[in-house]
C-alpha cells in the first residue's frame, strides 16, 4: 500500500490497477481532462464501466470530504477511538441491531 501512495507508477501492482490509478490520478488533477481514449484505455485494462462509476464516485467523495474536513477544521480522532470504532464495526457492522432502537434507544 505504502509503495502506491508513493508512486503508484513503480508500486508492484498489476498493469490493471495501474490503468485504474492512472485513470483516478487524472480525474483527481483535472477532471474536465478525461477523454473517451482514457475510458478506452482503462476499459482495455479489463474495469467495466459499473467498476470506473464506483471508483470516480468514491475517489470524488473521498476528495470532499477531505475538503470538507480541511476548511471546516475539524479534528482527528485520538488513536483510541480508531480502535474502538474498527472494534464496533468489525462486530457490529455500520447499521444498530433491532434491539437498540426496540429499548426505545435512537440510533
């Protein structure tokens, strides 16, 4: 993961994440760029297009919320409440059981 962070051009990936990355790095520098030979090239890299809508659409979201994030100065968390927060979604996932909200607990 560290070496695609760095530079996903020499990270040891497959040339069909590295189309994607390539794909995504575009679209995160200068979305009205993208051109129909850069669906074409990933498309030839074996992504569909359901596949490409998720990743914009992910890498789109992820690039305001950090946005968000930065103008609005909101805070990390402490390392803590990572742990926890993994914890509670490793057993409990993203959703409250029934019987939260049946004590008459809002979720």
């Amino acid at each position: 993961m560290h070496a695609v962070l760095d530079d996903y051009t020499t990270a040891p990936i497959s040339e069909r994440e590295r189309a994607l990355f390539a794909f995504l790095a575009k679209m995160i520098e200068d979305s009205t760029t993208i051109s129909q030979a850069d669906v074409n090239c990933a498309r030839a890299a074996g992504w569909t297009d359901e596949a490409l809508y998720d990743a914009i659409t992910v890498c789109a979201l992820f690039q305001f919320y950090n946005t968000w994030i930065d103008a609005t100065g909101v805070s990390d968390m402490p390392a803590f409440a990572y742990d926890m927060s993994g914890k509670r979604l490793a057993t409990m996932g993203y959703a409250y059981a029934e019987e939260p909200v049946a004590a008459g607990i809002s979720p």
